[in-house]
C-alpha cells in the first residue's frame, strides 16, 4: 500500500461536518439539514414544533377524557393541527428520498405508521409517534452538532483579527489577510492565529490547543511558533511565514474532520445492514397486516393494521445509525483532545485490538538529541584536523549525530570544501573533504569498505560514529541519546494491556540493548537497515498478529505502510508526519501510545454497549408487538427511548479521563 492512499483528504466530510450529521443512512437524507453547530438547539425551529406539538397533545388527551362533544371531524382537525408541526419537516424528507428511488427511508416509515394510525382513530398515539420521533431527532442533531462543534472549538481558537507592526505602528488587521513576512506583535494572554517565527528574543508558550498539554514551551529568537499557541508573560514579536488557511493549525482541523470519511468496520457494517434491516421489516409488517386473514377466524383489518403499524415504529433503525457514527466521532475527539489525531474511526478499532507495539528507538523512546560524550582518535590524527572534516561532511545531513557533531565543535570551525557526497542507507556518509576520502557512520560503513578498526569499538554502549582518512582507521566519536520521561511507563502500561512490545533500531546492538535495558523491553533489535526493519515487522505480524509501528513518519515510511496503524511521533513540527501515519502524537510523548489504545477499547465498547441495547429492546419489544401485546407507547420507547439512550452512552466518551 503506497503512503499516498492510506490517508486521502475528503472534502465533502468538512463540509457535511459543518452543516449535516451523518446517519450512516445519510443517503437517505440530504434534505435532513441540521442548521448551525452553534445553535441553542431548544431555540431551534425544530424544537420549538415540538413545544407547540406536545401542547396541543396534553390539551387533545385532557379533552377526551372531560368533553363528552370533543369527537368527529372536531377531534381529527385538532389532533391534525398538533401533528402537522412536527409532521411536515419528515413528510417533505419521505417525499426526497422516495423520488430519488429510496423507498426504506426511515421519514417514510414514520410517516406510514402515523398516517396509519390516524387511519384507525388512534390520533393521540399517530401525534404522540411523530413528536417523539421530532424530538428524539432534536436531541440527535445537538449532539452531534456539539460533538462537532467541541472538536472545531478545542482545537481552532484562533483570533479573527491580529495587530501588526507596520513603520513601527501597530494596526489591527483580519488574521486570514496576513501575508508572510508580516510582525505580529503578541501580548500575554493572547493565542497566536498564524503560524511563524520568534522574533523576540525569549517567550513562553502554552501548547495545549496543539498537543494536549499545558505545560509552558519556552521558546527563542529564531523558534518556530505555531497557530493556537498562547503567549504567557511578555510581549513577543512573530514574523508570519506561512498563511492563515495553510497553519499548522488549520491542517490539523481538516484532518480531525476528514476522519469520519473513513469509517470503521463496525460502521460499515451497520450502513450495509440497514440497508437489508430496514427494506426485510417493511415486508415483515406487510405480513403482519395480511396474512393472518388466511389464518385467523375472525380477521380485523384494523386490528392487525395497527400491529404492524407498532412493528414499523419498533423497526426504525435510528438508534444504530446514529448513535454507532457518533460513538466513534467521540472517540476522535478525545483523542484530539489528548493530542493524538487519527486519521478515521478505523484506526480506533485498529488501536482496540492491535497485539503487537513495534518502536523505533532514535526520536521516539529517546528524545533524538544526541551530545558529544567523547572523542577517541587513532596515533596520527588530532581533533583539531580531524572534527572540523567530519562537521563539514555531516553537514550535508539533517541527522542528530550531525547536529551533535556541529554543537560540539561550535561556531569556531571555518568552512571546508566538501564534494562527491554520497549517503549510503543505514550506513552513513562518504565523500571528498579538502582532498581527502572520507567515511562517516557506524562500524558497518567500515566493514563495507574492507577498512580495519579495532573491534572493542563494539563493546561500547553508546552511539558511535566511526571515521576513516583515505582508508584508514581515523577514530571514532561516542554519542548519547537521552531516554524520555515517559517512555520506560509507556512500555510498563503496554506490557499491562498484554501487547506485545518491540524496538527496532538501525543503531548498534549493544546501545539498543542497553536502552532496553533501562526501559525494561523484553524484544529488541540493532544493527537494522530499513528493509530488515521491514522484515522483522512482516516476521512478528505472521507470528503475533496485528502491529502498530511507531517512528518518525518520513523515514520509517516502508514499515509504517505494512504496518496495521502507523503512528508518528511529533507531528507538531513535521507536515511529513501528518501525511505519512494514520496516526499522528503531537506532543512526542510515548506515553499517549497506550492511550491511544485506551481510547480505542473505550470506543468500541460504548458502540457494542450500543448494538446490544438496540437489538436486544427492539427485539423483544418487535415480538410483543407482532403478538397485540405492546402498544404505540412501547414502540416509541422501543425506537426513541433507545435511541436517546444510545446518544447519551456515545457522547459521554467525550467527558472521560484517559491518562
């Protein structure tokens, strides 16, 4: 699978996430507008029809039982006028979807079992169906509206306006007019609306909108600052780099709306099954009408008309097709607000059962900044002639080592001329500096070359980078990598959840066998060049099951691809990451790897939580009312009740803890 199609940008999901929920049915409906995210949903027009419906109801039950006049055409005129509010928006839907050829719309269910009960004189219960359809629908749209609006809030708060310094004035301007090359000036306080550079020499930043996390970020002159970062204690100067519609921020958005396009397995199969469900109980109620006139000795049309008109009610499959959507956007958005973004509900059902966690070591146990321990140089070669070669080769590299070297030696060290450079895949670097051949990398590189070194190099548990001068053994420079905070509790959690733990690393043995050590995993592998990373990933799969990899997004990309779920550490800095893994951690720490996983089990709990209750009711109340003994009343909670009781379980994931 190529890394372009694991994640494809949908966008018709942002705009339906703005403006439609998705009933998993929702080619059934595109008439079934839900109106502005940020509406109080009981000043809605839809709720308001509810009011005014529920009204007429009580006053319609309380004459019948005290206006002994209160019959004939007199009562089928009032209990049309309270049906009609709640009636007309779900006539007008069954009339869409029934011309477009959808004839198993679940309008057009609700509007057969009113009509018909209207048919039979059962006006209160045809009025009291439809209400609590109108209204259980109400309670559906502000839900999902909140779900939605939750995520676009936590994560997008940016500014409309910014001042900007212009001839040393500062002017007010609208954030998505900004160009790049503009100073923004930011005050304590204030959240950041356009990604780019510190111009200030110091600042602090809360990150949580990015990552999840509150703890300041101190920043320098020269740092990059993102959109959604909030400036603490001083004034800080920004100069913009990049437009408001392409921050960071922005694309972080889109992708946490895109998710739903991509549904999980769970969802599919509700989609499919409705679409048989719903079409096999029309038919089932139809032969409730009919047949037991072939059957029964005294056949009453109305009798059994109304018995199927219950079964229709009880039928109606809302309470899955909403509630199942909705449970995994909620998972999404706990996810997002932790500060891990998934790329669809898919991956969340990934996370509930992956068996196998396979880590790369630099960047994602260890924090992948590397500081000169020691230098260790062969009889004829000095550090003074020798460091400032290997600054200039690994200079043509974005390594670690290479940015280690650099600080190492400082700003002191006068450009060389360096040609014919050649980086040879988990290996190193070779090329010509001031004449000379050089090789830098790891021991291997010397032994593809035939160059001899001596072999207690081997034995030492740091990172090591080894050098040769026109073939010979020059010395070697040792390199420690800083274990993360939370990563040896990572791997305890994982261990705890009984998943399967492994780091694989290009680095040598004995230094990932070290960092092991320390972290307490039990499976781990040095001396891997990308394909035998590759390999081993496709070894544990076929033996263990399913694997989520976790690297750096851009470098691991052929492991990430074979891999379950691949998740990228520190998505905050690298675009690379959010296109490449299906699953992005913001903030770089190993620790929201077993969250992750937590908020999958979660999540597909709450949607199983779901099903169950939703067949097992239905059910139930389905065979009562093919036997004369359940009315409307309990068709109505049968279809309603449930399906509020579902929302209600769906959106609580939004409110739990995860750490």
């Amino acid at each position: 699978m190529s890394n372009d199609s694991r994640y494809t940008k949908n966008k018709v999901a942002v705009a339906s996430m703005e403006a439609t929920h998705d009933h998993a049915h929702a080619d059934d409906h595109e008439g079934h507008a839900h109106g502005d995210s940020n509406a109080i949903w009981w000043k809605t027009p839809a709720f308001i029809a509810c009011l005014v419906s529920l009204v007429l109801l009580l006053t319609g039950v309380v004459l019948d039982s005290i206006w002994e006049e209160f019959k004939g055409y007199f009562r089928l005129g009032f209990y049309l006028v309270a049906y009609l509010p709640v009636a007309l928006p779900v006539i007008t839907n069954a009339w869409r979807t029934l011309i477009k050829g959808d004839v198993f719309s679940e309008f057009l269910l609700m509007t057969i079992a009113t009509v018909g009960a209207f048919y039979i004189g059962q006006y209160p219960e045809g009025v009291a169906v439809m209400l609590f359809y109108a209204i259980g629908e109400v309670f559906q749209d502000a839900a999902v509206s909140r779900a939605k609006s939750n995520i676009k809030e936590l994560l997008d708060q940016r500014p409309d306006e910014v001042s900007i310094m212009k001839n040393g004035i500062l002017q007010r301007q609208q954030a998505a007019a900004v160009m790049p090359g503009a100073i923004i000036q930011l005050k304590p306080g204030e959240k950041l609306a356009l990604d780019g550079k510190l111009v200030s020499d110091k600042a602090s930043f809360n990150t949580a909108a990015l990552t999840g996390e509150s703890k300041p970020d101190t920043m320098v002159k020269g740092d990059t600052v993102l959109a959604g970062m909030i400036n603490l204690n001083t004034v800080a100067d920004v100069e913009v780099t990049t437009l408001y519609a392409d921050s960071k921020l922005s694309r972080i958005l889109e992708l946490v709306q895109d998710a739903t396009a991509q549904k999980a397995p769970t969802e599919l199969f509700i989609r499919k099954f409705a679409r048989i469900y719903t079409p096999a109980m029309v038919f089932l109620a139809v032969a409730i009408c009919l047949l037991p006139y072939f059957f029964v000795e005294h056949y009453n049309f109305n009798e059994w008309l109304y018995r199927a008109l219950i079964f229709l009610v009880i039928s109606c499959p809302c309470a899955l097709v909403i509630s199942i959507p909705l449970g995994y956007f909620g998972g999404i958005g706990a996810a997002s607000r932790n500060g891990i973004l998934f790329k669809g509900s898919n991956y969340l059902d990934v996370m509930a059962g992956i068996k196998n966690v396979v880590m790369d070591k630099t960047g994602t146990l260890t924090r992948g900044v590397f500081a000169v321990q020691e230098v260790i140089l062969q009889s004829g070669f000095t550090a003074e002639e020798l460091l400032p070669m290997v600054n200039a080769l690994e200079g043509k590299s974005t390594h670690p080592v290479a940015t280690a070297i650099r600080e190492y030696l400082g700003e002191k060290v006068l450009p060389l001329e360096v040609t014919d450079v050649e980086e040879i895949a988990g290996h190193g670097l070779r090329g010509r500096v001031q004449g000379k051949d050089l090789l830098v990398g790891n021991l291997r590189l010397l032994q593809k070359f035939n160059i001899p070194y001596d072999t207690a190099a081997a034995d030492i548990p740091l990172t090591i980078v080894a050098v040769a001068v026109d073939g010979h053994y020059a010395g070697l420079i040792t390199i420690a990598d800083e274990i993360k905070a939370d990563a040896k509790a990572a791997v305890a959690a994982l261990a705890e959840m009984q998943i399967n733990t492994v780091m694989l690393s290009g680095d040598k043995n004995n230094v990932v066998k070290y960092v092991a050590e320390k972290l307490g995993l039990q499976e781990a592998y040095g001396d891997l060049l990308p394909e035998d990373k590759v390999n081993k990933v496709k070894t544990i799969k076929a033996e263990k099951g399913s694997v989520a990899f976790v690297g750096d997004g851009v470098n691991d990309a052929p492991v990430i691809a074979l891999s379950d779920a691949g998740i990228a550490m520190g998505g905050l800095g690298s675009d690379a990451a959010i296109e490449t893994a299906d699953i992005v951690i913001q903030n770089d720490q190993p620790s929201r790897i077993p969250m992750a996983v937590r908020i999958g089990k979660a999540t597909k709990k709450i949607v199983w939580q779901n099903i169950t209750l939703a067949f097992v009711v239905k059910g139930l109340v389905l065979l009562l009312g093919a036997g004369g003994l359940a009315t409307m009343w309990e068709a109505v909670f049968a279809d309603v009740g449930v399906a509020l009781i579902a929302i209600l379980n769906a959106v609580r994931i939004q409110r739990q803890r995860f750490e």
